[in-house]
C-alpha cells in the first residue's frame, strides 16, 4: 500500500509543490483576478519545479 501511495502522491515535498500551485489558481480565481493566471501560473509551476529540482 505504501508503494501505491507513493506512486500516486510522490512524497511531501511534490505535494507541498502541488498545493502551492493549486493555492495560486484559487487565491486568483477567488479574488476575480483569473485573467491573471495566464502571467501567474507558469511563474508559479516555474518557481515550485526549481525548488524541487534543489533536492
């Protein structure tokens, strides 16, 4: 069970990652700026692979 949930989810960090970039989408969808997820979104993908990349 261990192995498939590692395989679903990663460990902490990938799904810290995950988390931050859905928390992006949301905080802009909520806040009526999701026009600016176009700007966002990659910075936001860019800035969580470069902090798993350090691992």
């Amino acid at each position: 069970m261990k192995a498939l949930l590692k395989t679903l989810f990663g460990d902490a960090r990938n799904v810290a990652a995950v988390a931050a970039v859905v928390a992006v989408a949301a905080a802009l969808t909520k806040t009526g700026h999701a026009a600016w997820a176009v700007v966002a979104m990659p910075a936001a993908c860019l800035a969580a692979v470069g902090w798993l990349a350090r691992s």
